[in-house]
C-alpha cells in the first residue's frame, strides 16, 4: 500500500510504501528519502511532514514522529 505525505510548508509530497500492516514504522531508508524529498534543508524548522497524509484511496492515514536506534528520527504510519 502505497500512501503520500506532504509538507505544505515547502509544496512537495512523497509516496512511500508500506510494507505490512498498520502500525507500519518507516525503515532509515524510507526515512531519510522523506526528509531529502519534503525539505532537503538543513536546519530548516519546518518539521518535513506537514499537511495531509493519505492511501492509495485518499483515505487519511495518521502520521506519528518516532525514533530509530541509531537516533535519527522516522515516522510511524497509522489509520487515522
Ligand atoms: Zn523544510
């Protein structure tokens, strides 16, 4: 299931795919391909995922901060 985030912040979206079920955690990689496509700043404040987050079917989906291991921050995508 594919679902697309936004920051309107900066006017961009990404899709990633969500490998499972809900709760799905997005992997590093996923991660970083989220902040390098919704902001790509450094040290911008804008928070990256901002705005509407939605399914393949424009359902909402929820979009939740969370960490890694290693400390650099990812997403968990949930139903809304
Ligand atoms: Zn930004």
């Amino acid at each position: 299931m594919q679902v697309t985030l936004r920051n309107e912040f900066h006017g961009r979206e990404v899709q990633v795919e969500i490998m499972g079920r809900y709760p799905y955690t997005l992997t590093a990689a996923q991660a970083a391909k989220v902040r390098r496509v919704l902001c790509g700043r450094r040290g911008c404040a804008c928070g990256v995922v901002r705005g509407r987050a939605t399914d393949v079917h424009g359902v909402q989906v929820a979009v939740c901060p969370d960490g890694l291991d290693d400390g650099r921050g990812t997403w968990t995508i949930d139903r809304a």
